[in-house]
C-alpha cells in the first residue's frame, strides 16, 4: 500500500517560514516525480513545485518562485518543500504528490499524479 504523509504544516505569521516533509512508503521512490499542490477552501487545487526523480529538475509556480524550494532525499524516500516569506494568500491545505507516469518533463496538472497525501494545513496570519 502506497502510503505519503505529510507534516510540518502549523500556524504562521506573515514573513514566516516552514517546512513541510512527504514522507514515502510502498513505492520505488526514484522512480516517481513527486509535487506539491495547495487547496484553499472553496478553490480549485493549484499546482505549486515539482522535482524530477534524480532532483535535476524543478519547477515552480509562479507566485511562489524565490519563497519556496522544493527538494528530495532519495535516501530517506522523502521530499520537503520549504516555505519562507509567507503571505496569507499562501494558505492552504498541501498535498504531496507522486507521479510515477510521467514520462518526460514535470505535470503542473494533478492528473499525472496517481498518488496522493492527506495534507497538511498551513495557515499564514495576517
């Protein structure tokens, strides 16, 4: 059974930092693109970074390009997403993802994504 949990998520103020982990079970990691996606109550998941299986490529949302960077530990079957500069627009439930699809390139698109984290809330005062 392929298991991603999430953590790291908490209450924050404005300009804050965290940093969320994925931790993953019952898969290849390497084999798998993994991302981070946000959904804010009433709104549609929005894509937010995603890291190839060797790390060597990244990609970002725009609204979080230079706050947040994503990255892996293939030995720890992990991947983090560090958060600073952090806005109230920034709030949101995170989900990690796994795309063991894919082959060429990273999805901004849920769909390639077959597996799936509970989330974690992140929530940014203003």
């Amino acid at each position: 059974q392929v298991q991603l949990i999430e953590s790291g998520g908490g209450l924050v103020q404005t300009g804050g930092t965290l940093r969320l982990s994925c931790a993953a079970s019952g898969l290849t990691f390497t084999r798998f693109r993994m991302g981070w996606f946000r959904q804010a109550p009433g709104l549609e998941r929005e894509f937010v970074a995603a890291i190839s299986r060797s790390a060597g490529g990244i990609e970002y949302a725009d609204s979080v390009k230079g706050r947040f960077t994503i990255s892996r530990d293939n030995s720890r079957d992990t991947v983090f997403l560090h958060m600073r500069s952090l806005k109230p627009e920034d709030t949101a439930v995170y989900y990690c993802a796994a795309d063991g699809t894919t082959n060429w390139g990273l999805s901004r698109s849920p769909g390639p994504y077959e597996y799936w984290g509970q989330g974690t809330q992140v929530t940014v005062s203003s």
